[in-house]
C-alpha cells in the first residue's frame, strides 16, 4: 500500500524468500526489477538487503524497516465492474508518453463523444479547460451502468508490473482494480471524478 493509501496491490509470489522484508517504494523495486529480463535476487544474511542482478549488472536495493510502512488491514471486496477496459503494454506507454508531454498527470476515462459503445482514456490537465489533450479511443470494454461518468486516475498511481495486458475495472465508489499478469492493484480515483446516475 502506498504512503498516501492511493495504490495498494497484491500477488502470489511462486518464489520462496528467505525471509520476511519491507519495501518502501513498491514502483521503484519493480523499476528496478524490470530493467532486467532474467534476473537472479541474493538476499543478504543479515536481512538488510538484496542483489538484483544478471551477472552483468547489479541493483544493490535495502530494506524498510517495516515499523515505517503502511500496511493494509485487510483485503478491498469490490467487484469494480461499472466499468472494464483493457488497455495493452503499447497503449499504455503511449498514455504515460502523453502524460510526460502534455505535463500533465490525469487521465480521463469517459464515454466517447462519437456516441458509440467505447470508450476514451484522455489525457488531460482538468483543472485549465483550454489545456493540450491526448485521446485514446478504447473498443475493448464493457459499460455497465446507464450514468454519465467521467473517471479520473492520477497517473503517478500507474505503478505496474510489465505486463502484455491491463484489465481495468471501475468502481461508482471512486475505486479501480487493474489487473497486471498475476498482480491485482487497487487504485483510489482522483477527487475529480464525476459519476451521474
């Protein structure tokens, strides 16, 4: 769970660790992580650290000290399927390029204007109404629910685990599951959001 209870996520790990370990920037381990395609982890002895490495290069990466992290109490139990999308790897590094041009953080996803049955995830600065926009139309979803909505992600939150596939579903109660291979993250939506039954 992020310091700001914005982002939390959940996996099953088929790996066996040595021990039990805190991590305080989940988005820069997994950075660190993916910057290799088959990487061997060493966990230090005295449960300091780790090794990430590939025999060329190495991530020396340290522990949190657990005392310091925010940690879920329990699980979130929303089905969060007023809404699903599927975005693929290109179209979302194409959302997070947009996002770094348009220095904006906010991603928008509404019905389309064209009044088809899709969607479009927009990137867009929602607080100047004459700011730059990027538009992705999105065929692949599925809308469950008559109101007019205007679901408002803060991008920083888009911590994921490389994947081939994103299944976003979103929830009227301004939260969002994404699916990312094995991993379920959980997303709270920005104050922004409107949602109109």
């Amino acid at each position: 769970m992020s310091v700001s209870k914005t982002l939390m996520a959940k996996t099953n790990i088929p790996d066996q660790f040595p021990y039990e370990f805190g991590i305080y920037d989940l988005g820069e381990f997994l950075a660190c992580i993916n910057m290799f395609d088959n990487p061997t982890l060493a966990f230090d002895d005295n449960k300091k650290h780790l090794i990430i490495t590939d025999g060329i290069t190495t991530f020396k990466y340290f522990f949190s000290d657990k005392d310091i992290l925010t940690i879920p109490t329990k699980d979130i139990d929303l089905e969060c399927d007023d809404v699903k999308f599927t975005l693929t790897h290109d179209q979302l590094t194409q959302l997070r390029k947009a996002s770094a041009t348009l220095r904006t953080n906010q991603l928008s996803v509404r019905m389309s204007n064209t009044g088809s049955q899709f969607i479009e995830a927009v990137v867009v600065d929602k607080t100047n109404p004459t700011s730059n926009q990027f538009t992705l139309n999105v065929p692949s979803c599925s809308i469950n629910t008559t109101a007019e909505f205007d679901f408002v992600f803060d991008m920083n939150n888009f911590k994921f685990i490389n994947s081939d596939s994103y299944e976003f579903g979103i929830d009227k109660k301004l939260i969002a599951s994404v699916m990312a291979g094995d991993t379920k993250y959980w997303i709270a939506l920005d104050k922004t959001t409107t949602y109109k039954e």
